[in-house]
C-alpha cells in the first residue's frame, strides 16, 4: 500500500479513485503519565511520555484508513492528511484520511474495465 501526502504518485498511474478514507484514534492521558509530565514541564523540554502516545494513536488511526482502503480493493492513498482534536479534559482523537486509489506502474496499461 503506497500512503503519501500528495495528490499523485511518482512512478504510477492512478487508474480508478475509489473514495475518502478514514481511520480515527481516540486515547486519553494516564493519571501517572499526567503527573512526569508536570515534573517535566517545570525542567523544559520535551514531553516523552506525551509524544510516545501521540506517536502510538496516529500509527493506529493509519493502520485503521490501511484496512478501509484494502477492503475496497485500493492499492494506495493520496492526499493523506491528519487532524487531532480534544474530545474531553483528558482525551483527544488522531483522525487520518486520504483518498484511496487504483494505481499501476507508469508504462502499465491499466486493466480492461469489468475486470
């Protein structure tokens, strides 16, 4: 599965666009990781705690828009692009989407239609 961020594919050919896709991740701090991360402000510097979760839902929201674009037969995604947003005090949600597309090779014809 190609994902990208742009609207084309270096090398292939988009055949037939099959629709948005979406995967979305919802995850909500620990108490325990609230409170290192306290501490850790009052030094500076990087939160680990906060980018290693941030890391983990946004690697999920993508495996999740993977699995409905190979449900409906696409072979890569274009124009991927993320949003996050706060759902409650604690909580926020990684949403990511794309379009799912049929691609071949430059110099590939594509399929006969019906096939």
């Amino acid at each position: 599965m190609i994902v990208a961020t742009t609207e084309h594919a270096a090398g292939y050919t988009v055949v037939r666009t099959l629709g948005m896709v979406r995967g979305s991740s919802v995850r909500v701090r620990h108490v325990g990781m609230d409170l290192v991360a306290s501490l850790r402000n009052l030094a500076g510097g990087e939160v680990y705690e906060y980018t290693k979760l941030l890391a983990e839902v946004r690697e999920q929201a993508v495996d999740r828009m993977v699995a409905e674009a190979e449900a409906m037969g696409a072979n890569g995604i274009l124009a991927v692009r993320f949003q996050s947003a706060e759902v409650s005090r604690n909580g926020a949600e990684m949403v990511c989407y794309g379009t799912a597309v049929e691609m071949r090779p430059d110099g590939h014809a594509p399929p006969p239609r019906g096939e």
